[in-house]
C-alpha cells in the first residue's frame, strides 16, 4: 500500500471511497476537490494499491499557519473490501512524517492534533493507539449522534 499526497487524478477514486464510508454525506467529488483546492492547509493523502484508491486521510491546518500547528484529522476513510487491513492504521501512521515535511516548509512544527468523531465509532481506539489521543469533551447530537473531541499533545 502506498501513501501520498492525492492529485486531481486521485479525486474519482477517493469520492467513491468517500460516498461508501459516509453514505449520508453527498457530493463527494466536489468535498474532495474543495479539500485538495485548499492545499496546503487542508492535507490530503491517499492509500493506493495500484491504480485502486483504497482510502484516505484529510488533515487541516487550524487558526492559520503557525510556528506550532495544530492539526485536525478531519477525516480518514478506508472502503469496505479493504476494512480490517490496517489501511486506516497506515494513512495515520505514513502520512504525519509527510504532513510534518510540508509544515516544515512554512518553519512549521506539529504540535497537537484534535479528531471529532462519534461517541460509538471504534475509530477511538485507533486515534488512541496511533496518536495518543485522548478525549476531552463530549458534544451531544452534534452531526448524526453525540460526538468526542480528542486531543494529542506533544507530537514533535
């Protein structure tokens, strides 16, 4: 599997990843497009295997390009058939020292990350395990159900 920034190319491939993960959400082409439009504050990687988009990982800038960012993981997806392989894993693990480089290129570091998600999503346990995030707050039927924010400190 290999992770890397996505290009225009990549965008078909990631939508349909998008539409398969949150299927209450629409438009996934132009979320998607509007993402990579944003570069370099919105971060977007792609785990391909072959031409085959598998997933993704958007990561966005917060409160403007800072001598120590703080990054949000605004969204990771994996498709169905490759769920349970360790996709999601990857995207978190191989893209920070890749997010890393491009906030060194504005004399950037990383110093937090903050991930919403929902209360149920097993998700936690990855953010957890990857990042050593913890959470801090509870948001009652914020999107679709209660959401969790969880914040990791010290990722220099």
């Amino acid at each position: 599997m290999i992770i890397r920034l996505i290009t225009q190319e990549d965008l078909a491939g990631a939508a349909l990843v998008h539409a398969s993960a949150f299927p209450r959400q629409g438009y996934s082409f132009d979320w998607l497009a509007c993402n990579l439009n944003a570069f370099p504050r919105y971060l977007v990687f792609v785990a391909s295997s072959g031409a085959k988009i598998c997933g993704y990982i958007v990561w966005a800038q917060k409160s403007g390009f800072r001598p120590e960012a703080v990054l949000e993981l605004e969204q990771l997806a994996v498709i169905p058939e490759f769920q349970g392989n360790g996709i999601g894993r990857q995207l978190i693990t191989d893209s920070l020292p890749l997010v890393k480089a491009q906030l060194a290129l504005k004399n950037s570091a990383l110093k937090s990350v903050l991930v919403s998600t929902r209360a149920d999503n097993h998700a936690q346990k990855l953010y957890r395990s990857t990042l050593g995030a913890e959470v801090v707050a509870t948001i009652s039927n914020l999107y679709s159900a209660d959401e969790v924010l969880m914040v990791a400190k010290d990722m220099s």
